[in-house]
C-alpha cells in the first residue's frame, strides 16, 4: 500500500502537535500545581473535587457561625458580670446607708450613687455585638430598655420569639441570645418576687426614704437578701453562656479537623504530584526531540532519494 507523502507529513505534525500538548499540560502542572484544571483532566476527580468544594464551603459558614455565636456569647457574659458589679456596689451602699450613724443629708449621695448605678444598668441591658442589641430577642435593632420616670421599661422581643439560634455544625443548632424580657423583667425566687430591674429601682427608693421610716430598715434588709439572690441567679446565667462557649471551642476544634482532612482528599482528588510530573516532563521532552529529529529525516527526503 502506498503511502502519499502529505499523509506522511499529517501524521508527523498530528505527532509534534500531541507532543507539544502533552508537554504544555506537565508545565501547566507543574506551574499550578494543579493537575485537574478543568473537568476534561480528569472528569472524576473534577467531579470529587467539585463535591470537597461544596462540602468545604459549608464548613467555612458553619465556621463563621461558630466564630460569631462565641463573641456574641462573650458579649453576654461580659455583659451579666458587669452588671453583676453593680449590684455589688448597690449592695455596699445599701449596707452603709443602714448604719444608723448616717444623717438623711448623707444619705443624698448614696441616692445619686444609686441613680448612677441605675443608668449605668440599663447602659449595660443596652449592650450591643456588632452593632445589634443582645437582650433584644430576635428585634436585635431595637434597644430593648429605657428609664422612663424612674422605672426601667422593655421594648425588646418577647421571649416566645426572641430566640436566636444559629447552625454551629450539621444538624446542630445553639440558642445564642439572653432574652431580656425573661432574664431581667421576671420574678427571681428569693427577691421577694421582684425581677431584677424592679429590684434596682426599689433599692434606690428604699434608701431615699428617711431614717425615721418605720419601714426603713426592713426594706434595707430585704434589698439585701435580694441582692444575694438575684447575683445568684446572674452567676447562673453565666454559668450557662459559659457552658456554651465551651462547646463552641469543641465544635471549632472539630471543624478545623474537617477541614484539614477536606483540604487533603481535595489535593489528593486535584493536585499534581510534583516530582512524578517533573520526570514526565523530562520523558515526554526527550519524546518530543526525538519526533522532530526523526521528522526532520524524513522531510529532507526527496524523489532522488528513491531514484539513485
């Protein structure tokens, strides 16, 4: 069978062409790193990896959740020791406003301290995380208190729909908020039935009244029970943030293992192994020489070649 020379020289260039891709390709891997570029590669692997992608980015949310959940949570607990201060302070105050030695004129400065305490309470309630109110419930753009004519108000969610709960890993979720309808404006057991705003307020007039008030020093020595009360049951709300903190660093720890191990089967399923490819190059470069050292033989033929 013959064999046309424009045949001939189709095929040596359809040869030097795959070469030169091929060794394209080796350099592209060897540059990038990546031996799966696009899907033709590797059409399994792009697809795994296209799966690892998907699955390392709902890793990074849920990492962002978790990141998020714990500085709120932070903010919170920040935020119950603050005012857990404060009721500290009242406490000494109202202890020194009950020593009997004390004029009802002296006792006009611990009513300003108080006042001051009492501002300084609802600043705290008013706490804010990224720029939304955390005793707010759901309504986090909404400030939640005020003092209004001496008496501390909510404006917040109610606890019904106030919770906020965020996706920490799959399947799980965390209630991250303190409502502060339920935390700060309910009864607490042992401040003979008073929330813990009531209870501030009821201080300050308790320790404005005279000393000469047949009520006064019962008053003072509720207040005081209900201090250790209600400080009781803020340590326990921290104790609870606390708790969730703690198992938030459990999940962070967990997700950067996740992720750790998604980063290598996405390597294993994309990248390029290096030193393999460098050797392929060097193979596949002494190929391609060899193609245009026989190709440049057989082009310099010519029809004396087969007349003499």
């Amino acid at each position: 069978m013959r064999i046309s020379t424009n045949h001939l020289l189709n095929n040596m260039m359809k040869g030097v062409g795959d070469q030169l891709s091929q060794l394209n390709k080796l350099s592209q891997d060897i540059a990038t790193g990546k031996r799966v570029r696009k899907p033709s590669d590797d059409p399994v692997g792009a697809s795994r990896g296209l799966a690892l992608r998907a699955l390392r980015s709902g890793l990074n949310q849920h990492k962002n959740n978790v990141a998020d959940s714990r500085d709120w949570l932070l903010a919170t607990e920040t935020a119950f020791m603050n005012l857990n201060n404060l009721f500290e302070q009242a406490n000494d105050l109202v202890l020194d406003a009950a020593n009997q030695t004390r004029s009802d004129k002296d006792k006009e400065a611990f009513v300003q301290e108080l006042d001051r305490i009492i501002e300084e309470a609802v600043a705290v309630l008013n706490t804010r995380h990224d720029n939304r109110y955390i005793f707010s419930g759901l309504a986090t753009t909404t400030k939640p208190f005020s003092l209004e004519n001496g008496e501390i108000v909510y404006y917040g969610a109610d606890d019904a729909d106030g919770r906020k709960e965020i996706e920490v890993e799959p399947g799980m979720t965390m209630q991250i908020n303190t409502n502060g309808k339920s935390a700060f404006m309910t009864d607490v057991e042992g401040a003979a039935n008073r929330s813990i705003t009531q209870t501030l307020v009821d201080i300050r007039n308790h320790v404005a009244q005279s000393y000469s008030s047949p009520t006064f020093h019962d008053d003072l020595a509720r207040d005081i029970d209900a201090i250790a009360a209600i400080q009781d049951h803020i340590l326990n709300h921290v104790t609870g943030v606390g708790a969730k903190v703690r198992n938030l660093q459990r999940v962070s720890t967990k997700l950067s293992q996740n992720e750790i191990e998604i980063e290598s089967l996405l390597s294993k399923a994309e990248d390029a192994d290096i030193a393999e490819a460098v050797v392929e190059l060097q193979l596949q470069h002494t190929v391609y020489m060899a193609i245009l050292y026989s190709t440049s033989d057989i082009m310099k033929t010519s029809l004396l070649d087969y007349l003499r």
